[in-house]
C-alpha cells in the first residue's frame, strides 16, 4: 500500500523575490511577467510522488503580504513543517531578508520544521548579485536545505519540492501523518468538520447559494 | 502613507477582523491597524508573557507553568454555537481551512448547590437528576411541542401564539416547575437573566432550537472550539483580509482620528502621519473609551467581571471533561444575572499539560465584583493562579452613518459569538447600506 503525506509549506521572503511565482510554476507550471504583488492566491495544494509511490500533498501557504509590516499573524508559522525562504540571486539586500526570515522560523516555528533557502531568478544570472558560494556556507551553517531556482524558466523549481518532499517523512516521522494535527486532510481530523457537517432538516443547505 | 484607503479599520477583534475580510472580498481597499503587537484587541488569545504583560508587568511566568508558547489563554470566555451564525459565516468565508475544531466535551447547570450535566440526549435526559419523574413527562411533551412546531400549521400550535403569548404562558401550559424553568431559559436558551420570560415567546423557542440542533450536531455539547484558542478566529479573517489585499500594520499607535469642520472623518494619524480614507471601523478603544475629554462617541453600559484561573485538575463533578461550560442561574445564587465557568486545556492546545484554564465571568451588579464571582469559583477546587479583569461594556453613541465613523461594541457577557455576529451584521449595514448577504467565496483567482 502506497504511503500518504500532508504538508503544510510556508514561504517567506521579501517582496519581488518570485515567491508567488515560484508556486505559480510549481503547482500550475505557469509563469507571468508581469505579477502583481499577491492578492486572492495564498492557499493552493500540489502533490508529488516520490519513487517509492508515497505521495506527498503540499497545502501552500503564501504570505497574502501581511508580513510587509512586520504583521504576519502566528498562524501563519504554527504546525509549519517545512519553509521555502526565499531571495532574489539579482538583490544581495533580500539575501539579507532571508536571513532575518530564518532568524525568525528559529524562533517561532517548530523545531523539527525543514527550511529550504531558495536563490531565485536563476535565469538573470547575468546580474547575479550573491555568489552559489555565499548563500551555501550561509545554509550549511544553519543547517538548511539550498537551492537556486528560475520560476520563469522552471530550473529548479519542482526539485527544491520533491528534495523537500524527500527530506520530510524522515525528519519527522509519525507526527506528519495524514491526520496528524492540522496537516492532515478534513476527513482524516480528530476534530470536527465545520464543512461537512448536515444542515439541519428544514433549514436550507448554507453552501448552495 | 500618502495612499488613500475606502476604509481603514482600528483593532484586530474578532468583530473588526471578520468586517475587514468581508469589506476586502467585496473589493473595499482596507488599511487594518492595531495598536497592539498581536491579533486579537480584547478577544486575542494571549501566551505567557503576554498574559503578565498585561496583569502583572513587574513578574514573569513562573517556569512550572512551562513553556510559554503552549499557551494560548482567551481574554473572553465564548464558545462557538456549532449551528451558529458565527459558523455560518466561518463556512462561507472558507477561512475554515485555517481552522480546527474540537468539540467543547460537557455542559452543565447548577441547582440546589451541585452541577448536573445538561441532557445531550434523550437517555441522559431520562437518567437526569435535574428533573423529578412526572416533571419529565411535562418536560418531554413541552418538548416535543416546540420540535413539531410548524408556523403554517395551526395544529401544531395547541392554542399557543409563539409571537404574542409570553413564555411565562408557555411554561405555565405545560405546568412547568421553576427549577425546570431556570434550567430551560438559562442552560438551553442561553438568556443571562429571566427578562425573557414576560416577553414574547418566540425568541425564546429560537433559541432553543438552536440550542437542541447544536446539541445533535456533534453530540457532546453544543459547542465547538477553535485548537490554539478564540485568538485564531480574529487571525484567520486577518488572512482571508490579507488575501484579498487588505493591508496590515500591528504595533501603530493611534494618536488621532481626524474629522473636518463638519465632523466628518478624514483620516487617522499614527506617528505623526495621516493616512486617509472614506470611512472608519474600529472597536470603543480607539474612540476614547475609558479616557476622559474629547468627543463622546462611546458610552458605558455597564461592565463584566472576569476571573481567569489557571488549576492542577479538572473541575470536581464534571466527569473529568477536558472542556465544559457550567452555568449558574442567577435564581440559584439570588442574582439578577447568571454566573458562566467556560474551562478549556490541553486538548485544545491552549496550554501546558495538567493545566485546566476556567474563567469565571458575571455582569457586574455590585461594588465588590469580585465576590460576585465566588460561587462560581468555589465550584473549581483549589485555584493554582488567578487573574481577575473587571471590563467596562461600551456601546456607540451614534450609528456613524453621519460622520463615516462606525464603532463596534464591546464583547459582551454571553457565552456565545451570536452577539458578536449580530454586531457584525449591524456595522456592516450602517458601513455599506446594505443588509450582509453571505456568498460563498469564489475559488482561488490568480493575480
Ligand atoms: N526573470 C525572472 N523574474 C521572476 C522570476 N520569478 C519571479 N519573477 C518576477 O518577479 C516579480 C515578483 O514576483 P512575485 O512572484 O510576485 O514575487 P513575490 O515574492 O510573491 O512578491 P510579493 O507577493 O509582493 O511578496 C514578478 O514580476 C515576476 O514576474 C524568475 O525566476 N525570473
Ligand atoms: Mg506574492
């Protein structure tokens, strides 16, 4: 029987940096030159299957910009188990970003939670602000996972997933089942479902308008 | 700040949270400010620090409470109703999916100086103590008279006119005993106090149905209970907010709002800037509650005491329920209004292990509210910690609609966010014109 996992996946980085896009690529293999800053997308879900059929089901979390003002609810951080923080390869100011975003995870998140640094815009190499060699003694001294992608070309991008994917089952066994906790699907919740709850007789169906 | 908003909305209160996410899916450029560095306003969930912070600046946490990030303790005692308006609205909105639930495990009732548990079904409500052989057989038929109650169908009715005859007459058709009254309005109708029973019986049998529906809905109790505390419902319609560009900025004090010559808003200053806007939202805090002078834009109606209690144990006589609400009816205790106990722990991932958090709660009626409470908190066994907040209940002096400034009110007293709902619905009409009409959201939409 093929194993199931779910994943709740935070992003965090500065504005522009491609996180969105990022996502974008990942889950609809699509890209837009000309992206807003986000509005109305910051929950979207992909799965990967891993070689040895387990899949694993990412619940993506975008920021929705509320970490612009330093205003990030916990929330948002809370049963995280693993963090895409991301910079721009052009901007050596978002690496610094980054930094205090990691700073951040450390303090707030779990401790068990998997961080992937995630150098993005591959493809404007040409205007390569921040050397491989920099962001990759920074991450291996802290012990993340790192990266570089292109969401406009896709380089990378389903590979800092799946290695994600890859690393999450094993750092954290158990406690990332399906079910467990938050991460888990609604069917599979130790709790009550708002949603599927039955109207009661008489009263019309709440969702059917 | 030189961007001009539609509105700008002052306190992340579960009230101004939930108005702010609806104003932003309906398009409205909202700026969302608190002055605080947390969600929530009056109805955050606090951690450890945070908590002291605000009762006891000059302690810190004692370390055998444990970690401070364990802890998510609630301002205000409230339970979701599971058949509720408030779960109408988490539904539609789909912030459920930021969200979950457990159900809060008992409700009880206290009578003649013990707690029973108030009936989930129809077995326990044979078995109840609350109730004497032939009072359960009144019981039973003034139940069954208000499940079969159908408005178009005169039979149904036996005489009774639910929107005329007062509930005084309901009760006394069905030659029901005053125990049985208090137990009804107070432990199923949720009224504070026994005005209800003169008026009209309608509201009443509303509230009943909602009551019983809830209850059959996850069997244990009628309530259910957001895991990490109330605080995660201001944050969760923070987000849905957020997602539909709604702008946040925590930690901002507010030093003015400012109006023109004719009183009408303009803008809100926070250090030393102004940002603009058309219109205003915010909680009684940010329009000069408790502060003297200025304009008098809230007022006072009187105020609620609230005992946080941090305990070793369970409550004695509750079946070792990991939740439950205990409700005293003021009868009991020879009060005008009801004392709550609304106790949470673990299981909700609002606090350490082994640790129980009861509040204690009542509508202040003397100058020494804190003895109000005592019957309530004699009933929790032996009290490790104990944080006593005495609220004033504010309410707006104007509906806004004159000056663009439209101000929520406290939260109140009840058990429940159906009040708090109500609030919404209300500001939301003087806010946009129009009645609050729930669509559920639209699938994701990029860009
Ligand atoms: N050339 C290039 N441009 C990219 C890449 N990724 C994103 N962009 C562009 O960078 C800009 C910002 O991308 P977003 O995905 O919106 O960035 P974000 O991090 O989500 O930004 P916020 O939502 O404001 O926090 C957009 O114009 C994208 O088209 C990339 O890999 N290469
Ligand atoms: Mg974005």
């Amino acid at each position: 029987m093929s194993k199931q996992f779910q994943f709740k996946l935070v992003l965090l980085g500065e504005s522009a940096v491609g996180k969105s896009s990022l996502v974008l690529r990942f889950v609809k293999d699509q890209f837009d030159d000309y992206r807003e800053s986000t509005i109305g997308a910051a929950f979207l879900t992909q799965t990967v299957t891993l070689s040895d059929q387990t899949t694993v089901k990412f619940e993506i979390w975008d920021t929705a910009g509320q970490e612009r003002y330093k205003s990030l609810a916990p929330m948002y951080y809370r049963n995280a188990n693993c963090a895409v923080v991301v910079y721009d390869i052009t901007q050596s100011a978002s690496l610094e970003k980054a930094r205090t975003w990691i700073r951040e995870l450390q303090r707030q998140a779990d401790p068990s939670i998997v961080i992937a640094l995630c150098g993005n815009k591959l493809d404007l190499s040409a205007r390569r602000q921040v050397t491989q060699e920099e962001a990759k003694k920074y991450a291996d001294e802290e012990g993340l996972m790192w990266t570089e992608t292109s969401a406009k070309t896709g380089e990378g991008v389903t590979e800092i997933f799946t290695a994600i994917a890859q690393k999450l089952p094993l750092t954290a066994p158990g406690a990332t089942r399906a079910g467990a906790g938050r991460t888990g699907g609604p069917s599979a919740r130790a709790g009550v479902d708002l949603n599927k709850q039955s109207t009661t007789p008489g009263q019309p169906d709440a969702c059917n308008c | 700040m030189d961007e001009e908003y539609d509105v700008v909305v002052l306190g992340t209160g579960l009230t101004e949270c939930i108005l702010s996410g609806l104003l932003s899916v309906e398009g409205k450029k909202v700026l969302h400010m608190d002055r605080n560095d947390y969600y929530g306003g009056d109805s955050a969930s606090l951690n450890l620090t945070q908590l002291y912070r605000k009762f006891r600046p000059n302690q810190t946490p004692p370390t055998e409470l444990g970690r401070d990030r364990d802890y998510a303790v609630d301002l205000v005692p409230k339970f979701i109703i599971a058949s509720g308006e408030l779960t109408k609205i988490l539904v539609h909105t789909d912030v459920t999916r930021y969200l979950e639930f457990k159900q809060i495990a008992g409700s009880f009732v206290y009578r003649d100086g013990k707690i029973s548990k108030v009936p989930s079904t129809e077995m326990e409500a044979v078995r109840s103590p609350l109730m004497g052989l032939f009072e359960k057989r009144r019981a039973k038929k003034f139940f069954e008279f208000l499940q079969s109650w159908r408005d178009e169908d005169p039979s149904t009715h036996q005489g009774i006119n639910l929107d005329r005859d007062s509930m005084k007459t309901v009760y006394e058709k069905f030659g029901l005993e005053p125990g049985t009254q208090d137990f009804i309005g107070h432990a199923m109708a949720l009224y504070l106090d026994d005005d209800y029973i003169t008026k009209p019986a309608r509201p009443t049998y509303d509230r009943i149905i909602l009551y019983t529906s809830s209850m059959a809905r996850y069997g244990k109790s009628p309530y259910i209970y957001p895991l990490y505390g109330l605080g995660e419902l201001p944050q969760s319609f923070a987000r849905l907010s957020a997602i539909y560009g709604g702008t946040y900025m925590l930690d901002k004090p507010i030093e003015a709002i400012v109006t023109d010559d004719d009183g009408k808003f303009v803008g809100v200053t926070s250090a030393g800037e102004t940002v603009k806007a058309k219109q205003v939202i915010g909680d009684p805090s940010y329009f000069g509650a408790g502060q003297e002078g200025g304009k008098v834009r809230v007022l006072e109606e009187g105020k609620v005491v609230r005992a946080i209690c941090f305990l070793n144990h369970p409550i004695p006589g509750t079946e070792d329920s990991d939740s439950c609400q205990i409700i005293i009816p003021q009868n009991q205790v020879n009060r005008r209004n009801d004392i709550y106990i609304a106790m949470v722990s673990h299981t909700h991932n609002v606090c350490a292990k082994d640790i129980y958090v009861a509040i204690v709660s009542t509508i202040v009626e003397t100058s020494t509210p804190e003895l109000e409470i005592a019957p309530g908190l004699s009933l929790l066994g032996p009290i490790y910690d104990k944080f006593v907040d005495i609220t004033p209940l504010y309410t707006p002096t104007s509906s806004g609609e004159a000056d663009n400034i439209f101000i929520t009110r406290s939260y109140d007293a009840t058990s429940h966010f159906e009040t708090v709902v109500e609030d919404v619905q209300d500001v939301w009409k003087r806010v946009t014109g129009k009645d609050l009409v729930l669509k559920k959201r639209e699938v994701e939409v990029q860009g």
